[in-house]
C-alpha cells in the first residue's frame, strides 16, 4: 500500500493533481484517451516515492471505493474503441443500416469493429461476457436478452424497435409513419375498401397497422380488414399460411387496397392472389414496406413499397453510440429516435385507380401522371370534351374534391417527397413539382401542410 499512500498523500497537497486525476476518472473517455496517446498506457501520477499511472492508481484503491466496471472500461478506453456491430445484413434494412453505420465510422472513426455475420434479433447469450468493450449496436427482439446487456454496462444501441421497454437507447424507423404513408398512397388511388395484412404479436407490425387504420379513419373510410398471421418457420408450415391468406383475400370486397407490413409479407400476398385468381392491383392493390428490390422485383407484379431510411437510422444509431462511449450522454436521459419513412416508390402492384366513372377515372390517372409537368383544369376539359360544371360535379361525386384541388394535392406529395429525400433549393422544387414560382408554393405548402416547406424538411431530417 505504499504507492497507494504516496499517491493520497501527494493528492491530498497537490489540488491540481487531485483535481486532474478526478476529471480523468469522471470526465469519460475522451479526457483518457487524450492522456493515454500522451503517456501510453495510462496517466502517470508524479508523486513523492515511485511514479504511478492512472489505471495502476486506480487498481490499489479498496474494491468497495471503485468505481463500476463501466467506468474502468470507460477509463482505459482505447484511441480505437472496439464495438460488436450485431445487425441482420441479409435484408434490406440491414444492409441499409450497415451502409448508415459505415459513413458515420469513415467520418468520425476510426473503431476497431466486430460485424457478425450471422446476426439477428436473437443477440445470443454469453455473447459479450467477459469482454471489455466499448459499445454494441444490435436488434434486440427479447426483453431478458436486452436486460442482459444492460447489467453489463456496455454502452448499447438497439437499431430496430422490436420492443418499447426503454431498457437500452433505441434509433428505429417510425413505424406509425410508415403506416400513414401507405394509407395515404392507397387513398390517392381512390379505393374505397382497405385491408392490413401483419404478424401475431408483433411490435413494430402493430404499430405500422395503426398508423395505417388512424389515417384511414381520418378519412372518413369505411374499417379495414384484418388478418394477422404467424410467422413461417418450415416450407408446411409457409404452405398452410399461403391457404389462410388465398382464403382471406378471396373474401375482401374488391377493389381493395392491401397493405402488407414487409415487402416479404406483401410477395406472400402476391402469390395467394395468384392462387385464388385475382388480378392485381385492377381488384386488389398490394403496397408493402422496405422497397426491397429483389423481392419487389422478383413478385408478380412489381410490388410497390414504402422507402425506409435504414442508412439513417445507422448513421444515427451510430452518432448516439459514440456520444456514449464519450461520456457525453447518460444512458438514462437518451430519448427514442424514430426516423420517418423516405416516400413510396411505386411499381404495378399499385398502378390503378379504382373510380366507376370512366371518365373521371381516366382524368383522375391523367393527373397522377402529369400533375407535375403543370396540367390544367382547362386542358383536361379539352381532353375530354366536357363542360366545366359538369365536370366538377363528376369529379366531386366520384373522389369528394375537386380538380383543382386533386393537382394540388398530387404537386404537394411530390413536393414532400423532394423535401425528404433531396437538399435541393426550394426554387428547384417548385419547377419540379408543377409551380410557377416557389412563392405560390410556400404559401400553398403552409396553408395544406400547415408548415413551411424549410420547417417540414428540418423535422423530417431531425434538426
């Protein structure tokens, strides 16, 4: 205990020191890793007898004043923190979130990193005991498994809302909004009847059908109908899904628009259609989510799909865990982030209007098409040889607006879109979307939206 003595005792008549070694004990990793590159493998501690570094200090101190495993790991932290990236790359979303996490580590890196190739949902146990790590990003699907990681006190991000225990920080895709995207993709294609396809028990499957019924019923829409459906583990147990789903499809009043949660979901969807003869989108229209492009091109037809953020929520996830690893954020005060959905990019799953007039179904597929490119009333009269009244009451009686207002609508989706996905100037957008100038679409913007178009980009991206 003699160099224990002299560091007390040099301490105890050095503030300064005293006053360091506690910033280099508290401070967080940041403090140490700057000291360690400076000394190499610790703060050395001047004092009366031999010298002591920091780490060794820190050893001699009595184990009932030491401080947490987490602090001694956040003590010796490394110029190179060592993270376990635990992340499903054998789907879209995963190889998205991988994308996100590898721009913000070329950036701000560099991290000494463990990627498992065989991740999933089922972080597996014993996985980072004994280690002495900085920081995992993982999915978490099982709440003891994550209680599990929480006693270990390794800094943790969970990148998929599988649960909303709050037991570890979580950065996951707004599932409610995804819902609401959808919704909002099948009422532009006027149907009247709706259904929602998900999985039993599933969190962010819940959530993505509540956003999708809420609006729907913000709509004044008739309730849409259900099914919920387990999870195929075997090729029979796949088989005997496809005959509840050829059975349940062959039952909605049609037309219908379908919403399916995953693009994987949705391919099942597809194929039931196919058994019970059904004829997509002309009787059921099927969106499903993650815009997956080999399962959304590889269906029949092309499936039309709701555009996650997945590089986002990675590059996020990322940024939160090395504010913690830096000490900058306290685990307790650390918020869920949820990233809203990009848009929809549209195939033939989805490319149909459901409107009985003819007529009107035809001008209304005219203005989808081009809206954009600047269409007019006027010119739609002209196409149609029809007189404006007549018209207006055609339109209003099939679809409950009118034209003018349906082009306005269809250029404000565009415009929302541009402002998600884009940093173009709004001058830009406004050609792009249809407008004469970009004043009228501000004041258009903020009278529908009720936002401005700068006040709804900077919620959308977060800031």
């Amino acid at each position: 205990m003699t160099q224990y003595a002299n560091v007390r005792k040099e301490l105890r008549f050095r503030p300064a020191r005293r006053l360091a070694l506690r910033r280099a004990v508290c401070s967080g990793p940041r403090e140490a890793r700057r000291a360690a590159a400076a000394e190499g493998d610790g703060l050395a501690i001047p004092c009366r007898g031999p010298s002591v570094n920091l780490s060794t200090a820190v050893s001699l101190i009595p184990s009932e004043k030491r401080k947490t495993q987490a602090m001694k790991r956040r003590l010796v932290r490394k110029a190179c923190p060592h993270v376990a990236v635990c992340v499903d790359q054998f789907r879209s979303h995963g190889r998205g979130v991988m994308r996100g996490i590898a721009r913000y580590v070329e950036t701000y890196g560099p991290w000494s990193m463990f990627i498992d190739p065989l991740a999933d949902s089922n972080y597996p146990k014993g996985r980072s005991e004994n280690w002495l790590g900085e920081g995992i990003l993982t999915y978490i699907e099982e709440r003891p498994r994550a209680e599990r990681l929480r006693r270990s006190a390794i800094p943790t991000v969970e990148l998929f809302a599988y649960r909303f225990d709050g037991l570890l920080p979580l950065v996951a895709h707004d599932d409610f909004a995804v819902g609401r995207l959808a919704a909002e993709h099948l009422l532009g294609r006027h149907f009247r009847h709706f259904a929602f396809c998900g999985y039993v028990g599933t969190l962010w499957s819940d959530h993505r059908e509540r956003g999708f019924l809420e609006t729907l019923e913000k709509a004044g829409c008739a309730p849409a109908h259900r099914l919920s459906i387990q999870r195929p583990q075997t090729l029979a147990e796949w088989e005997e899904v496809q005959r509840q789903l050829t059975s349940w499809v062959r039952g909605l009043p049609k037309p219908a628009g379908l919403m399916a949660c995953s693009d994987h979901h949705a391919q099942r969807i597809l194929d039931a259609c196919q058994r019970a003869q059904i004829s997509v989108p002309e009787e059921v229209a099927v969106i499903g989510v993650d815009n997956d492009e080999e399962i959304c091109r590889l269906s029949d037809p092309p499936l039309t799909s709701v555009i996650l953020n997945s590089e986002k929520v990675g590059y996020e996830g990322a940024r939160l865990l090395d504010r913690m690893m830096r000490g900058r954020t306290r685990q307790r005060e650390i918020p869920a982030v949820f990233v809203p959905p990009l848009g929809v990019a549209t195939r033939r799953s989805t490319e149909v209007t459901a409107i009985n007039d003819p007529l009107i179904a035809n001008a209304a597929r005219a203005i989808r098409e081009r809206a954009c490119q600047g269409i007019t009333v006027e010119e739609l009269l002209e196409a149609f040889s029809i007189s404006r009244s007549v018209f207006y009451q055609r339109f209003h009686d099939a679809l409950g607006r009118s034209p003018h207002y349906e082009i306005l609508r269809i250029q404000l989706d565009r415009v929302k879109g541009l402002l998600r996905q884009t940093s173009l100037p709004l001058k830009t957008i406004s050609e792009m979307a249809g407008f004469n100038n970009a004043n009228y679409l501000s004041v258009a913007f903020k009278r529908e939206i009720g936002v401005t178009p700068g006040e709804f980009r900077r919620h959308q991206n977060g800031s």
